[in-house]
C-alpha cells in the first residue's frame, strides 16, 4: 500500500494517510512535503520567498539533500556545500540571505565557517543569519555556536517542517505548517 519513488540515495513514502517520511541513510524523516511537491510552489508569488537565497552546508549528502528538497520545494533557491571550504566561495560569490550549517565536517569545522562569516574580512558576508543544523545536542554544544553568532540551533535528526518555520521566522516570512 505504500509508494515510493526513488532519488540518489532517498526514497520518499506516501501513506495512505498522506503522511510523508523521507529516509535518508537510514534515517526517517516525517515532512509534509512530498518529491516534487515543489513544482507546485516554484513561481508563486503570494509567499514572496522566491527571492530568498539559502545554502546548506553538510558533508553527509543524503542530510545536504533532504534539506535542500525540503527548501526548493518551499520555493527557495538553495546553494549547497559539502565543506567550509565550498561554503565560503559561494557566500563571497552569491547573494546568500541565510546558511544551515552542520557542525562536525572534515577540514573547517561549522564553528569555524561560522567564526569566519561573523569575523573574516568579507564584511558583506557578515550579517548573513546563520542556522546551526548538527548532531551535536549538548547544552555546551549550543552555546558556544550561539556565542560564535548563530542564530538559531536544529539538532538532527529533524522534522522538514522544522526546517521550513525556522527558515521562514528567520527571514520574516509567513508559515503555514
């Protein structure tokens, strides 16, 4: 009775119920945004996010992906990352109006991205709200990104309608669920 359909390294289920889950890597996700869902929202006008830039930084890519389907299909253009790296060339090449960044990544570091975005010499890049997106749930954790400038803090695994309200209350547009 479920159906699936089949991306790299996803797979989507519709419930009877229309309740959706993406599984990534083991991991379910409930969202209530199905695969190409988004062709139902791209040009529309009404929730003005089609002028919001967004890039996600992971190096785990079935996470990177999840985030990235859940913010295109809410009508955002979103950049994506592997590493700090990558990020940083986007952010200082691109018009960026908000970054998800994972925090544990080979070479830089989230931290280190994010330390490097409030601090380093690209003064545009400066004022980019930054959303923490990571494993790492302790209350140290936490702090020491909110510190560093973050703001805000998802701990993995997530909701796709976490995503979607954070991403929205930061950039000052309407949720409706």
């Amino acid at each position: 009775m479920w159906q699936t359909s089949r991306e790299p390294h996803a797979f989507l289920m519709r419930a009877p119920q229309c309740l959706y889950f993406a599984t990534f890597g083991g991991i379910t996700f409930p969202s209530n945004l199905p695969l190409g869902h988004h062709e139902k929202l791209k040009g529309s006008t009404q929730m003005g996010q089609e002028e919001h830039s967004v890039l996600v930084v992971d190096d785990n890519q079935d996470v990177r992906d999840l985030v990235v389907h859940i913010l295109s299909a809410d009508g955002f253009h979103v950049y994506a990352a592997v590493d700090g790296e990558n990020a940083l060339a986007i952010l200082n090449s691109n018009k960026v109006d908000l970054v998800l960044l994972d925090v544990m990544m080979p070479g830089m570091s989230g931290l280190d991205v994010l330390n490097e975005i409030r601090n380093g010499s690209n003064k545009k890049i400066r004022e980019i709200p930054v959303m923490m997106i990571t494993a790492k749930s302790s209350t140290e954790d936490i702090d020491k990104a909110l510190a560093l400038g973050a703001n805000s803090y998802v701990v993995k695994p997530f909701r796709g309608t976490t995503i979607r309200e954070k991403v929205r209350t930061i950039l000052e547009l309407p949720f409706n669920g």
